[in-house]
C-alpha cells in the first residue's frame, strides 16, 4: 500500500517542492490511485506519499495524515491491522479521527507513546512521522521487514524512502559502488545485497524490527525494538489453527476485494482454505506455470477445484520475462537475481489487469516451518552437536575443517568449531576466503574489513542465539539470507503493479509461535523430505487431502529452471553482458568473471546461481549506468 519518502535538513532546503516530486515520480508505482505532500512552514522538511487506496477510499484518506492540531504528519507504506482495537483505545483517550484509514492511528499513537508506538502495532508498515515542534523524523520498519526503507545522509541533510531509485537525486548522495555489499552480494545463499547495505556507499536500508530517529538534518540514533522469544514452546496444533486463522482473518482488511495465490502447494491452500471457513465466497485465485501441462498448474487446479474458486494460470513467456528482469532491476535501484521474481512480476501484471489490489500469498511458511531441503541435514548437525561436549568439539572441529576440501564435512566441522550465533558466520567466512580473492581480486578482497561477515551475522542473534543449529540457521534465513523469496518477493513485483501481497504466515505472533517450536517436531528425517513442515502439515490433516499435504516440495516456478534459462531463451543476452563485463569500475575482476561464465559454458561446473548473479550486476550496469548522469 503505498510509496513513501521525505526529506530533511538544518536549513531551508532549496527546491524543496521540486525534490519531493522527483521522490514521488520514482515511486509513483507502489501508488498510482493519489499522492499528496507536506512541507514543514519552515522549509526544512517534506514529506511525499503515493497512494494506492485499499482502506478509507475517500479523498479523507489521502496522505500525508495529520494529528488534531497539524503538529505530526505521517506518510504510511502497508496496514495496520489492529488499527480498529488501536482507535477506540485512542478515542477513548480523547483523540480525535478525520479519516477512517489505518494509518492515522500511527501519529495519535506516537503522540501517546513517542518512539514505542512501534510495539503495539501489528501489520505490515514502514512509515515516516514528522514532528513539527522539533523538526523530528522518526521512521520504521516492520517486524519482519515485510515493507522496504532506504535512507541516504548527505552534508546537506536526509532523505527517506520507500526504494532506492527515490534517493538518486538527493543533493550530494554518494552513488559509488559498495565493494562490501557486492562481496556479501556475492555468498553462496545471497540473490540480493543483505541489510543494512545497499550496492551504493550512500545509501543505506533500514533492517527489519528496527526505527530511525534523524533531527537537525542528522541520523540521532537507529534502535531495534523486536527479537522473537527463543524459549521452547509445547504448542498445540489446535493453539496453531487459532493463531494461522487470526492471522488469515486479519489481512482481509480492506474496502477492495481480496484475491489469493494459489499453487495447490501446502502454505497457499491452507490460507485459501482458511478463508472458505470464514465464509469468504467466489475468491479469485492465480497460478504461475510453465505451460498448461505443469505439474504445479495441474496441482494448484486441483486445489482450486477442491475450495471453490475462480481461478486463472500465467504462463511463462521467456522473451517479456527478460523484460520483466530488466524492469525489476530498474525499479529495485541495485541487482537482484532470483527468477522467481520475474514469475511474480508476470503473475502480478495479470492480477492488475483483472482489476484486483490486494491477494494473499504463502510466503515464510518454508523458513519459519522447515520446508526446504537443507533444514534435514541441519537437524541431524544439530542432533549431534547437542551430545557432544562443547570446549572439545570446537577445539578439534576447527582443527579437522581446515584440513579437508570444500564441502559438507568441512561445513559440519566448521559449525562444530564456531559459538552459536557465530556458527553462519563461520560458513561464510570461510566460502569468502575462497570466493573473494578470485572475483574482487586479492587486493580488493585484503581491503575489505575483517568483520564485514561478523557486522552482518551478529546483530541478528545480539539478545542470544538459539541452542540448535538450525534453529539459529533458519532465524538468519527468514530475517536476511532469503530475503529475496520471502519479504522482497512480497514485495517489489508486486508494487511495480499497484499490487499488495499479504502473508499470514509472516504475522509475528505466528513466527514467534513457529520459532518457539522443536525442530524435531517439523523436520524428521534427512531422506523423507515429504514430510518437512510435519507440525504444519499434522495441523492441516483435518482440513485438507492427503496427497496435497504430503506432495513433494516444488517451488515456485518450480519447472521454469535457472540454468535451463541462462542456457537458452536468456544465453545470447548472458554472453553479451559477460562480454562487456566491466567489474563495476574495478570492483571485480572482469577476467575472473568471464574465466568462470566460460567454465560453466564449457564445463559446467560452475553453479548456475553464480553467473546469474555476476549477470545481474552486470545488466543493471548496463540499465542504470549513470543514474544521475554518472553513478559508479
């Protein structure tokens, strides 16, 4: 819901109107129904929001939103889903409402609350609240990090944003490349550059559960105000039902029809299913396939057929998905590589088209429920080191890694050899010593800090890591490393579209609630994959078939193949990027990286996932090469 952006500084800001509509022209597609301004009557500050409307059609719902006297403005990105149970609590404390939207019990809250109003929210959101008394900008970002947030401090002040392209114009933005985001970049599970990095030295993203506070045209200070409770939780399939069903029922807030992805896979049929039980009728559903003839189509009609619904297939188009990928990295403003994302893109342009705002998507339910793969041989780790005395298994793990050859036993010992909540840390750190030297180059790879992983990793277990293994894996996982398919992918394809994608299961109390749960109780074993997410799927035996619960686990897009892409419909467009491969301005080696797109031709052994990525950056150099007449 919604575009978002603001401006500050310690003097009046020249052109103030003109800058604020540059903003707004950026992101004009996340809200293409309205738009409105608010600059400060001392033209030190500015606010810009575009709006896509889906609670309070009125034009009493534009925004900015004021408090009862105009000393708060606030430009809101998502919905507040509590926001009925937050009004009459603020009601009944005397506040007065001029719109009935979502977003304008957020400056009635900061007033009651200041900087913890954050916590009584529940939703998805980054939002912005400009305090006119002392010219105070205070910004956040959901739990989750369903909804983007990008800053940029200048010597000439601050701009806010909801993407990076918003920022581009900002006097005085540093727009050279980040070496540190592109070695991140980079690792072997990232499509996308982590937060708080972004590809620009200048730019910054604000990390999920956390809030900004910038006065006098300067960052004060940035806080995290959530981390999920880590203790072990004996929790009922029935106490799960009635927390997925809230959160089901909740994001059904809206004065627009409600529409649902659909790929006859576990995560989205239960929520389809969940909604038929709160007698929601004739609900439009969409699929994403190959042709008609994929598995996934076939399931998901299935599925439809099963509850009841209007439903409609996509199919895939490799000639306008490259354009959908060359639209993406444009409007993400950096290079992000992760197909699925094009599927969705595709997918999303059809929704829209059809006349639908807001749908209903499955994702997290693989991170917070152990869907994928990987989680089986992390449970067996887990289970070992748990019986293995702690000192002596890092003192002789260590020693032992280091004498064997990349792979799954030197990865065990090295997680052996590490502290929780250091023990991703240590796998990346050792892939960086490998991957960087070749591709930045030794003395590009020697410059960069010694605990770049350790910056990124830390901060994410900094109130205690989990005991497990794959518990504290599978936290990173849903907060960063995955990024791209879960809080991303809700997110950007969809808003190129006017188009809000909400997920159940990333409502936090059903995060915290998965979290809290055994591993033991959703992964069970390292070969019988069809039954990952088993405490999901146990809950779900009542309400849907068998042979949809227990299916084996397709992805989306499952049978649209990267490297089956990369080597055809896509190829002479890769070989051309590799062949103008300029290594961002010596960033990268360009040799190293045309030496390994020739291996994976030749050969084949280098991963797919890895070219794709070096082509990625190299494409949204050719896209975006000099944004503001020059940026590298």
């Amino acid at each position: 819901m919604c575009g978002i952006a603001a401006l500050t500084a310690d003097h009046p800001i020249p052109d103030l109107d003109r800058l604020l509509g540059r903003m707004m022209s950026a992101i004009r597609h996340r809200g293409p129904d309205d738009e409105g301004t608010f600059v400060a009557a001392t033209g030190r500050a500015g606010l810009a929001h575009a709006r896509l409307s889906i609670v309070d059609l009125s034009p009493r719902g534009r925004q900015p939103l004021l408090n009862e006297d105009g000393s708060l403005a606030v430009v809101c990105n998502g919905e507040i889903y509590n926001y009925r149970e937050l009004r009459r609590d603020l009601e009944g404390r005397g506040h007065c409402f001029r719109s009935d939207s979502d977003s304008e019990v957020i400056v009635h809250l900061y007033e009651e609350m200041g900087e913890r109003c954050v916590e009584r929210l529940h939703g998805m959101f980054a939002f912005i609240v400009f305090d006119t008394a002392d010219e105070t900008l205070f910004c956040a970002r959901d739990r989750i990090g369903k909804k983007p947030l990008v800053y940029a401090e200048t010597a000439a002040g601050v701009g806010v944003a909801s993407e990076i392209p918003a920022l581009f114009d900002i006097p005085g933005v540093d727009l050279s490349i980040d070496a540190e985001a592109v070695a991140l970049y980079l690792l072997r599970n990232l499509r996308h550059i982590p937060d708080p990095w972004t590809l620009y030295r200048g730019i910054r993203r604000l990390p999920p559960a956390h809030t900004m506070t910038v006065r006098g045209g300067r960052i004060q200070h940035i806080r995290s105000y959530w981390h999920p409770c880590r203790e072990p939780l004996a929790t009922t399939t029935e106490a799960f039902l009635d927390v997925f069903d809230r959160a089901v029922s909740l994001r059904r807030l809206a004065d627009v029809e409600v529409g649902a992805l659909l790929s006859g896979g576990v995560d989205s049929t239960a929520i389809v299913d969940s909604l038929g039980r709160q007698d929601v009728k004739g609900i439009r559903t969409y699929a994403f396939g190959r042709d008609p003839q994929d598995e996934e189509l076939i399931r998901a009609r299935r599925a439809a057929l099963l509850l009841g619904t209007r439903h409609r297939e996509v199919y895939f188009d490799p000639e306008r998905q490259h354009e959908d990928f060359d639209a993406l990295l444009r409007l993400h403003g950096e290079p992000i590589m992760a197909l699925p994302l094009t599927h969705a893109y595709s997918l999303c342009r059809e929704i829209r088209a059809d006349g639908l705002k807001v749908v209903l998507a499955g994702h997290g339910a693989d991170e917070t429920f152990f869907g994928y793969s990987g989680f089986n041989r992390m449970a067996v780790l887990s289970d070992v080191l748990r019986l293995a005395p702690t000192v002596a298994t890092r003192a002789i793990s260590g020693g032992l890694a280091r004498t064997l050859p990349p792979g799954a036993a030197r990865e065990a010992l090295l997680v052996a050899s590490a502290r929780p909540g250091g023990r991703k840390a240590a796998l990346y750190g050792d892939e960086a010593s490998r991957v960087w030297p070749v591709l930045l180059g030794r003395e590009n790879a020697r410059k960069l800090a010694d605990d770049l992983i350790a910056r990124w990793v830390e901060p994410w277990f900094a109130d205690g890591a989990p005991v497990a293994y794959v518990d504290e894996a599978a936290y990173l996982g849903l907060m960063q490393e995955n990024s791209h398919a879960v809080t991303i992918a809700g997110d950007l394809p969809a808003m190129a579209h006017g188009i809000e994608v909400r997920c159940p299961f990333l409502d936090h109390e059903l995060v915290e609630m998965a979290l809290r749960i055994p591993y033991r109780q959703k992964v069970v074993g390292i070969a019988d994959r069809g039954r990952n997410k088993l405490f999901l799927k146990q809950a779900l035996e009542q309400r849907l078939p068998t042979d949809i619960l227990y299916a084996p686990k397709r992805g989306f897009g499952f049978f649209v193949q990267e490297e089956a892409v990369l080597r055809g419909p896509w190829k002479e467009r890769v070989d051309a990027a590799f062949a103008d491969f300029d290594g961002l301005g010596g960033v990268l080696d360009a040799e190293a990286a045309r030496a390994l797109k020739t291996e994976f031709d030749v050969r084949g052994k280098v991963p797919a996932a890895m070219i794709a990525k070096l082509y990625a950056l190299q494409r949204h150099r050719q896209l975006l090469r000099g944004p503001t007449g020059g940026a590298s």
